[in-house]
C-alpha cells in the first residue's frame, strides 16, 4: 500500500508464497491513506535497512 500511495505507481509485484500472504496484500492495498507518524516510522524502517 506505501508503494501505491500518491498515485505514482499503477501497480506493485506482490511476493506471496501462501494465500495467506496474498489475502493480507490484497487487504493492505485497500487502504492507501498513511498517518504521518505512519510514513515518518516507513521512512525511519527505510533508511535503517539502508544502512545496514
């Protein structure tokens, strides 16, 4: 759903290796609104792995 956000990006390649996974993406991807305490911890998540 972050990658959907903004409308940028018409589509995203979901990984899923169970229908589980691919339920909970499908879910995910309908609701592509973002608090910014939300975006700010993506954004910190981000930049940790980044560094890493």
């Amino acid at each position: 759903a972050w990658v959907l956000r903004g409308g940028r990006l018409t589509s995203a390649v979901v990984g899923a290796s169970s229908v589980a996974q691919l339920e909970n993406s499908v879910e995910a991807a309908r609701n592509l609104e973002f608090t910014e305490d939300e975006l700010s911890r993506i954004e910190e998540l981000l930049r940790d792995a980044k560094s890493a």
